[in-house]
C-alpha cells in the first residue's frame, strides 16, 4: 500500500473510494495544516514551473489558486481581500503588463 502522507483536495477519498480502494487519512490540526498548505503551494508552483504546454500551466495555476484561497481563509482573510490587496498594490506599484526589466539604477 502507497504511503503518501500530504495534503489533498477533500474530495480526493471520495474518489479514491469510488475506485474499490481505501483511503487512510488524518484531519490536521491549524498549526500542521498551514505547514502542509505552503509546502503544497511550494509542490504546485515547480509543477507549474515545468509544465510542458498551455493547459498544463492553466491548470496548475487553478491549484495554485485554490491553494491562496486557502491560505487567505487562514489568514482570516477571503480572497476577495486578497484581491482588494492586489488591486491596491497595482495602483500604487503597477502591474507586470508593461515586461518592464530593470537592469541597473545609479
């Protein structure tokens, strides 16, 4: 039997069940669960990194996404704040559209 010990989607041992097989699992408590939520948001992002083509990025970046949603509930946040965040910080700072590079400042 596989051991895995990382963190899934919730509905992973449905699916798992609707395979034949059995699923093991363990509910973390706040402190493991924040660990476990950025190692597998450190895990999503090298998939992304190395993704082979266009939709293998798009849905990396879905897990990733579903990995913020996550952390900003933690947080004590929603996504919408995060995305209020983001917003400001584009008014002042910018966005990246622009592929704006900086080389040197003197």
């Amino acid at each position: 039997m596989p051991t895995y010990n990382k963190l899934i989607r919730d509905k992973i041992p449905e699916i798992i069940t609707m395979t034949g097989k059995q699923a093991k699992t363990t509910v973390l408590s706040d402190e493991d669960y924040v660990k476990e939520l950025q190692k597998k948001t450190k895990e999503e992002l090298q998939e992304y990194l190395t993704s082979a083509n266009d939709q293998e990025a798009l849905d990396e970046l879905a897990d990733l996404l579903e990995l913020i949603h996550a952390l900003a509930k933690i947080h004590g946040s929603s996504i919408e704040e995060v995305e209020k965040a983001r917003e400001a910080k584009a008014i002042q700072r910018g966005g990246f559209d622009e592929k704006v590079f900086l080389t040197e400042v003197e």
